[in-house]
C-alpha cells in the first residue's frame, strides 16, 4: 500500500517554511516595501534600516557577536565564496597564497578553494579518517609561513560528523591563521559562541532551520582583513554589493527565534530511533559518520548490494523523500566524494542514503520509513546485480 502523504526527510538540503516567519516576513513584501539604502529619503528607508538592524542583531546575538560581524548574503554559497575570496583577495600578495580546507567540504568551500587554484593559490585538501574527522596534528603540519586561511566545516552536510572546532581554531590562533567554518547545518542547533570559540569566519544560512530560501549569513570577526569581490553599491559595510533582502533579513531573525533546545532534542530522538531501528533490524547496513559527534538530525547509512538511486525513487513511489550519494543522482556523475573520503568504496557510496528530520517530522514518520525501507531493500536485494546479502 503507497502512502499518500508525502514524508519529507531531506531537511538538510532545505526545510518547510515556518507559517510563523511567514506572518514575519509578508509586510515587507506588500507593505512596506522600501529599501534600507532608502533611509536619508522617506520613511519607508527608515523602516527597512531599522528591520536590518534589528535582524543583524538577533542573528549577531544567536553567536555571540556584535552586529558590526555580522553581514547578511544570498545564502551559504555566496557567504563561503564571500570568506574564501574575499580574504585570498586581501591577503594572497601581502602573507601568502596558501589555504587549507577539508577534502569532505560542502562544493561552495571545494569550488572556491578549486576557483583560487587556478588564480594561483596553493590550496591543500586534508584527509579524514573513517569518522570524518581532520587530524589536527596533520593540521599542525600543514600550517606554513604561507598559509593565510584554513576552512574546514563545522559539521558535514552528509554524514553529520561535528569536527572539534575548538581544537582548530587553537591552532590557527596559535599559528596567526585565519580560521573560516561552514555552520550551515549546525546553526541553533550545535553551540557555537564566537565569545568562547574564536573563529574568524563563519557561513549561516536560514533554509536548514525553517527560514526562507536566499538568505543568508557571514560573521567577520572585527579585525580581519576581507576584501569586496563583487562590485556595486557600498551596502552590508562595503563587503557585500546589492539592495538588501529586507523580507529575507526579517524572516532569517524570526527563524532563528523559533528553534529550541527541547525541538533539538526531539530531532536527536528521531536520529537515535531510526539508526538503531535500521542497523539492528535490516542487515548489511553500515552507518556513516561518527555515532554521537554527529549532528542531532541527520542519519547517513548505506545498504549494500544495491543502489541509493533505486533505493530512493522506490522511497519516494510510496511518499518519502530523502537523499543519496549514489552518482546518478550527480550532475558530475560521481559518488560522494564523502563517502570515499571516510574511505568507503563505491559501493558504500552508491548505496549510501541521508536521513535529514525536521519540524514537522515526528517518530510516527521514523517508524513508517522504517518498515518500507525494510520491505524496499529486501525486495531490490532479491533482484540486484551487485550480489546477494551475505
């Protein structure tokens, strides 16, 4: 029997929007529609500067940091590239042209540092060990008179894995480093205080925490050297060009206002439940990312011996939505570049499905996927090429 009701668990590639920011954000588009770089000419200007403001500084306040740190971007994407460019812009011919990122990163932190090789930088891809975990020491050594920035994510957007942030930002302090980390999917949910952990840089973004889609965020620590690499108006404290998002600003503060501790909680139940449930009760699976240190909504776990992309489609035929790894579902053709950087073969990564929950999810939901993904899986077992369960 096909379920009816789509159950969407794929909530960290974008989630619901909260009817709540929407109530927030709907005056600014029909309203009081003016633009804040209005602000020296009608009161409309006024009322859009006042709105960024107060969004800047909840946003600001959610890490710790003074509204002057925070600017406001397109999105994660434009907030990574924005780091990335913006200091191997400031600082490539004054220190150096070295930078240092993970070999697990999301594609706007790969393609930037990727982009910066081919303007001449030397960029170095650290390895993880089967967790998903940098070597720090490895860190330590790598780390030269020319290295000018190390990003390496706060946790990953596949497997989940929380990196010891404070471990690294010891490091790059200790070794006069930029430190710049990807919080796309930790946001509100993992601790991060600027006050307490010193990074220098840090990407947000409202669309994995029931906020609208194109908005965004970059934290600057006051002090360190970016340069604008997109030119037009002198918005955002001249780093960022364009009209600001005044719905988006509003909508992002909102969101944030929303999650609590005890919704954090009820997603890592959700996580616990159905990695426990799949791995003691489907054989030949195995779990990606580390156990714990992993983030409080996500599960990554492949089944071997068939495909993620089968395995998905006959998910969402009976109304659930999740991701996979497997290389028919890249434009690039190629498998997760996740899972082969934990080490996993091919297989692992073709077979390799994300479990992202949300605020609308429930246990009933981990439940019922449960039970399909058991009769799913046996059923494309029985038919599959690569080789029978062991």
């Amino acid at each position: 029997m096909l379920n009816k009701r789509q159950i969407y668990l794929d909530n960290s590639a974008a989630t619901r929007l909260d009817e709540q920011v929407l109530d927030t954000m709907k005056p600014y588009f029909f309203d009081k529609y003016g633009i804040a770089t209005s602000e020296f000419a009608y009161s409309q200007g006024i009322e859009a500067r006042e709105v960024l403001d107060n969004a800047r500084q909840s946003l600001a306040t959610a890490l710790g940091a003074s509204p002057e740190e925070f600017i406001f971007s397109s999105g994660s994407t434009e907030s990574s590239n924005i780091a990335l460019k913006g200091v191997a812009l400031a600082l490539g011919d004054q220190k150096g042209k070295h930078i240092i990122v993970s070999g697990i990163e999301d594609f706007p932190v790969l393609n930037s540092a990727r982009a910066l090789e081919k303007q001449g930088f030397k960029v170095t891809y650290l390895d993880v060990d089967g967790d998903g975990f940098v070597n720090l020491d490895r860190l330590k050594e790598t780390i030269t008179n020319e290295t000018i920035l190390v990003s390496i994510q706060h946790a990953n957007q596949e497997i989940g894995t929380i990196q010891d942030i404070k471990g690294i930002t010891g490091i790059c302090r200790e070794r006069g480093v930029l430190f710049h980390t990807d919080a796309t999917h930790t946001f509100t949910r993992v601790p991060l205080d600027v006050s307490n952990i010193p990074v220098d840089l840090i990407t947000v973004a409202a669309h994995t925490i029931h906020g609208p889609k194109g908005i965004g965020g970059l934290y600057i620590r006051k002090g360190t050297k970016i340069a604008k690499w997109v030119d037009g108006g002198f918005q955002e404290f001249d780093i960022r060009a364009g009209i600001e998002n005044i719905p988006g600003a509003a909508g992002f503060a909102r969101a944030v206002e929303l999650v609590t501790p005890e919704e954090t909680m009820r997603l890592q139940s959700m996580r616990d439940r159905i990695i426990d449930r799949v791995l003691t009760e489907i054989p030949d699976t195995v779990l990606n990312g580390h156990r714990w240190k992993r983030l409080p909504h996500n599960a990554n776990i492949s089944f071997h011996f068939i495909e993620g992309e089968a395995i998905t489609l006959h998910l969402d035929m009976h109304g659930f939505a999740v991701s996979t790894g497997s290389a028919c579902f890249s434009r690039s053709l190629e498998g997760s570049h996740v899972i082969f950087g934990i080490g996993g073969d091919h297989e692992r990564a073709h077979g390799s499905i994300r479990f992202t929950f949300g605020r609308y999810n429930s246990m009933e939901d981990v439940d019922a996927i449960v039970q399909t993904l058991d009769e799913v899986v046996s059923e494309l077992r029985s038919i599959s090429p690569l080789g029978k369960q062991k």
